[in-house]
C-alpha cells in the first residue's frame, strides 16, 4: 500500500485544505483506490538482440549440393585444413560446439555422398567439417521482435530471502522470414516486486530431436483429417497401420506406397504431408550444462516450418501434488494452424504432442493450473472471436467447447481472447483477456470465473487494465500490448506484456483491489 499511499498523498499536497493529516489522507486514499486502478509500468524492457544466432542447416537445393560436396571432395588435405582451420577458430567463439553442429549437417548429406559413389564413414574429419560448413548458415533468432511473454515459477528457489521468488519467463522471438521461436529468461523478482532479467549466457543452442516410439492410430488420423490430408490417402494408409505403430513403420509403409504412385506428384505430396505430421510427435532434450537463455525451442517439424507462436506455460500441479509444466503452442506452416502441448519438468526435457479435438482448433488455447472435479479444463477461441471453456479426461483431447465470453465493449468488439493461463485466488480464477477495438487496437483486460464452475463468470472490468500508451504503440505490429501468461507475488498481479509486437515489459496491480474491483461488476 505504501507507492499507492506515496502516490496518492503527492497529488493531495496542492489542495488548501486545513487540518488534513496523515489519517484524512489515508481516508481519502482508500476511497480513491476503491475507484481507480494504478497501474505500475516496471522499467524494464527487454529487446530482441541480433547477436542471439543458432547455426542452422542450409540446403539449397539438390542439383547445387551435388556440386557443392564434388568439389569439396576434390580439394587436396592441405587446403581442407587451409579452409577449415579459421572457420574453426572464427565460429568456436559463437557456438558451443561448432565442430559436432557441422558434423550433424554432413550426416544429413548422406544421401547425396551415395549418388556420388562415396561414404560418409569414408571421410575424412576436416572434409566432414568443411562440407558442413557449406552446408551451414547463421540465423538470428531474436533480430526482428521480441514479444508475447508468458512467466512461471522456475522448478529451482533455493538461495533467496522471504518476499523474493525466482522465475522463467518464455518469449516469442522472430527472426527472419517472420519465423517464430520459443526462448526463455530467468528472472528475480524481489520483496518489493522489482524485477530483474538477468543476463544471457553466451550461446544459443538448439535441442536434439528424438522422435516419439509409439503412435496411437485413431488419435493421428484424426489430427492428420484436420490437417486437410486427402481422405484417400488417408484411408490407404489406415488400412495398412497397426492400431499402436512406431514411426519406422509408419515411414516405410509411406515409402512403399509413394514407390506404387510416383507418377502421381499431387499425391506423393499427401505422403509427405503424413511424415511431416508424424514429426509433431517428439521429445526435445537440452545439455544439461546449457543456461536456461541458451535454449531455444526452434520449428522442428514442416508443420512448423513457418514458425511456433505465443507459447503460453503454467505451472500445474496434479491431484497428487506433482508439479509439471505445461504450455500450449500453435504451430504455423503457412496456411495451417495445427495447436500443440509442451510438457517439462525441468525445462531441459520437452515432450512435444499435438491437441486432439473439436475444441483444439485455431489459436488462444490456455490451461488452467490443476483439475476442477477430476477434470483438465482449457481455455479456447475455436471461432477467432469469441472465448470458449473446455473440459477433458485427457490433457492432449479436448471436445465440445462451451462458449464463455462475447465481444461486449467497444474496445473489444472485433475479437476477444485469453492472455495465458487462469491464475487461482481465494475470490476466484483470474482471466487475462486481449480485446481488440478500433485502429485494431490491442488492450488488456481482466475477468474473474468462479472456481468451482469456471463456466461461471462472476466478475470483469469494463475498462481496459492496459491500453498501449505512445512509448509502447510503434513497433513490428502498432497499437499492441499482449501477454501469455501472469503470476501473482507478494499481493500483486504481475504481468509481462509485448510492446506492439517488439520488445516486451512489465505491469503490476493491487491483487486485492483488482479483485473488488472485478466484484462490483458481477
């Protein structure tokens, strides 16, 4: 109470009024907080840095690689290592271990060293590196924005004082060609709630991709239905599956069926476009030795060529106590939307799943942070428009979505939605919603649902909480303020917020007068 009281008493020194005190102050401030709103703006921006890059696999075509490795393969030892030798040295100081990335993108060329007539084993060491190298370029991750934030309270607070809480906070960072990333910060937030981002480590490395054994033959086809994969093709492959399959069953039951039908362009695409889909199945894991900064989640898959966007994480604990952490993504490729599920205990072990279902359609899907009567709740917008309510046996099956919230101020009407994940507290859950209005405006506003029936609203601002004021309305997308996800600390809503799709900040409220406020509008 006291910056509210220091606030408040400020404005109340130019009144001539005689005999006001301490106490009339406090009167006057408590009635006036009854009415208002503050809201803190914390200042502390973090930006996107150009400096952020992964080195990625670049393959430009196989007519050009064919030349490319033929070349390099002509080259004399000493000119290998003539070459190699500074790429070495130059590329150690931006990469963690350059040398088993460019060994990881020469084994991709296996292919390519057969239709030549060699052997990868056949090669030497410095003309694997060299050859990778060809086959290697630099993509900074964070080079265009830096937005959307979602915070959790990192698995490890050992080490702190009473009032400080330790948390991680995940990004959306785009790079070039607008492709959307998942990257995190640690961050401290201290008793009086100011915050400190701390700094990066030094390298930004992608995770190993280890594909999923087993596949469960109804759920994927029925994702694969959604995924506008010809229904021909679909009932092929059906036919040939096992109710339970692994992927390499999978891959050569593709294979075979693309070897009867390769006259057929249109339809080996369908083929592909099943592989692509196996590959949203996958577990991700990360060095242990890597900085939580270090990690970055990249598109993987080529249903999420065009990016991953708006990961929104949340501590959930299950009825037996066990904490997890989930996140609900979208996976883009260009015209598809496919929403996918993230789950870690650590965050160096990511297993990697789509959602199933009527209601696990389009973007906006948040989970609540446990069971409501033995059932896993999510938050959906299936139409673009309007909030829905969900409730499933399943975490990865989500039906019958219930419609919870319209459109119903003018600052709202052209859509509405959630900002991350329902947040409990005694008087109910707390909903971060976006609406957007005229000037496809983006505000943050605040619902609050009663925690035994979250179908229930009980209470709303008819206001926004946060408006883009004129520091935070020009960036890559203008007039937007956005958030993934809040957390709540040392009686206060804490809520990291995009700046028009560029860089990203912090906001903090009163808990306890945000929630009577939310109360007289039931």
């Amino acid at each position: 109470m006291c910056k509210y009281y220091k606030q408040l008493r400020s404005k109340f020194r130019y009144y001539k009024v005689d005999g006001i005190g301490r106490e009339s102050v406090k009167i006057i401030i408590k009635n006036s907080l009854r009415m208002r709103l503050y809201i803190e703006r914390k200042p502390v921006k973090v930006n996107p840095d150009t400096k952020r890059v992964i080195a990625r696999f670049f393959f430009n075509g196989e007519e050009r690689a064919l030349q490319v490795i033929k070349k390099v393969l002509e080259f004399s030892d000493d000119k290998v290592f003539s070459l190699i030798s500074p790429i070495l040295q130059e590329y150690s100081k931006r990469h963690r271990n350059i040398t088993k990335i460019l060994t990881r993108h020469c084994k991709k060329l296996k292919k390519q060293f057969v239709a030549l007539g060699t052997q990868f084993e056949d090669i030497d060491e410095y003309t694997r590196l060299l050859i990778g190298a060809y086959f290697t370029h630099e993509y900074s991750i964070e080079s265009a924005a830096f937005f959307n934030p979602s915070i959790v309270d990192d698995p490890d607070q050992t080490d702190l004082v009473e009032g400080e809480k330790r948390v991680i906070i995940s990004f959306r960072a785009v790079g070039e060609g607008h492709i959307s990333s998942i990257v995190f910060r640690r961050a401290l937030i201290d008793k009086n709630n100011n915050i400190q981002v701390l700094p990066v480590g030094n390298y930004v490395d992608e995770a190993e991709v280890v594909k999923n054994a087993i596949y469960v033959k109804k759920l994927f086809l029925k994702k694969a239905a959604y995924a506008q994969i010809d229904p021909s093709v679909l009932e092929e492959i059906e036919s040939k599956l096992d109710d339970k399959f692994e992927y390499t069953s999978l891959s050569n039951i593709i294979k075979d069926s693309k070897s009867l039908h390769k006259e057929d362009p249109s339809r080996l695409i369908e083929y592909d476009k099943i592989l692509w889909l196996s590959d949203t199945y996958h577990t991700i894991t990360f060095s242990k030795d890597t900085d939580i900064s270090d990690r970055v989640i990249f598109p993987i898959s080529e249903f999420e060529r065009k990016g991953i966007e708006d990961a929104r994480f949340v501590k959930f604990t299950k009825d037996d106590g066990k904490v997890l952490y989930y996140a609900t993504y979208t996976a883009f490729d260009g015209s598809l939307i496919i929403p996918k599920l993230v789950q870690t205990e650590d965050f160096y072990e990511f297993k990697v799943i789509p959602l199933y279902g009527d209601g696990a359609q389009n973007k906006n899907l948040a989970l609540f942070p446990r069971k409501i009567k033995g059932k896993y709740v999510m938050m959906s917008r299936i139409d673009g428009w309007n909030n829905y309510l969900m409730f499933s046996d399943k975490v990865n099956v989500w039906e019958n979505p219930v419609l919870l919230k319209q459109p119903r101020y003018d600052w709202e009407l052209v859509q509405i939605g959630n900002c991350g994940s329902p947040i409990e507290t005694e008087k109910g859950w707390i909903v971060i919603t976006h609406g957007v209005g005229p000037m496809r405006r983006y505000c943050i506003g605040v619902s609050l649902l009663d925690l035994e029936n979250p179908s229930i609203e009980i209470g709303h601002l008819k206001e926004p909480l946060i408006i883009p004021n004129n520091d935070e309305r020009e960036g890559y997308v203008p007039n937007v303020v956005y958030s993934c996800g809040s957390i709540i600390s040392n009686g206060e809503l804490i809520i990291p917020y995009g700046l028009s799709d560029y860089s990203s900040s912090f906001a903090t409220v009163n808990l306890e007068l945000l929630l009577t406020k939310l109360l007289e509008n039931n």
